[in-house]
C-alpha cells in the first residue's frame, strides 16, 4: 500500500473536509495537509480566536466523527511554496487535457494527492507544478462528484492492488 499525503486545498465546506478525515482516516493516510481557506480543526498554537477555532472543529468533527484527531494534519496557507519544497511526486486529482483515467494510474510508493476547491477544482498553475493528473471517469449527465466522495474513489483506487 502507498504512503500518501492529501493535500486539500481551497476547500470550502467543513463538512467535506470532516468526511475528507474520515476517508483519509480509513485508507491509512499519512497526514492530511489543510491549505489555502480550507477550515481545520484546532491545533496547539492556533492563532485563530478561540471561539472561531471551536466553532469550526465542531463543524468538521461532525462528519469526521474524531478521525480529525487521529489523522495528522497541518495548515499551511499558501501550498504553493509547500508544492516547490517537497520532493514527494505529486498526483492532483482533476480533469484535465493532460489528465490520465485512475483505473489507468499506477501510483507511486509514496506521494502527495492534491484536491482542489468544489466548483472550480485545481488551479492551472497548480496543476503545472504537478507530477501526474488522474481523473475519475464519469458515466452520468454530471461533470464531476462531490470533493470529498472523490477523495474516497480515487483513495480507494489508488491503494488496491494492480
């Protein structure tokens, strides 16, 4: 099985971001990094206001049900600088001209897979400084699933054996 890291970038629901732990947490995710806007839970050293800090982790342990305490997660805001300092190959999840289906993707021992933001997806700038793109087939009249059911087929396809 590889060892990944998430990478959820500009992600606006806490709700998604709870069911993004819980499916990371299933899949035995290394660490989930929370970039851009993406709501996180409280962490030691948290400069948000206490009350803004508790709110929000309320919100996210509501569908990750404390797999947000058992998956080790860090907030960076900008994931760019993140993305150019890591030596670990990069897998976005998106569709792209350049993107390969996930039944056709053999991963990598150890990488990084970056989800982008709900209605607009991954960057192209971002996806620029990516190693790979995989994409999810979709066979209905929707371009796209939700953000965090995605997170769960592509985790899911990207551990099992080929």
């Amino acid at each position: 099985m590889p060892k990944i890291t998430v990478i959820a970038h500009n992600i606006r629901s806490t709700h998604n971001v709870g069911a993004i732990f819980r499916t990371a947490e299933g899949f035995g995710v290394d660490k989930i990094i929370l970039s851009g806007y993406t709501p996180y839970p409280a962490f030691p050293g948290d400069r948000r206001l206490p009350h803004e800090a508790a709110k929000i982790t309320s919100q996210i342990h509501k569908t990750a049900l404390d797999a947000e305490a058992l998956v080790p997660f860090e907030y960076i805001e900008d994931v760019r600088s993140w993305l150019s300092a890591t030596t670990l190959p990069v897998v976005a999840l998106e569709q792209a001209a350049t993107s390969v289906h996930l039944d056709e993707f053999t991963p990598p021992a150890e990488f990084a897979l970056l989800l982008g933001e709900e209605v607009h997806g991954i960057e192209a700038e971002l996806l620029e400084s990516c190693d790979s793109i995989v994409e999810i087939p979709m066979f209905g009249r929707k371009e796209s699933f939700n953000v965090s059911v995605a997170t769960g087929i592509a985790l899911y396809a990207l551990t099992i054996s080929k």
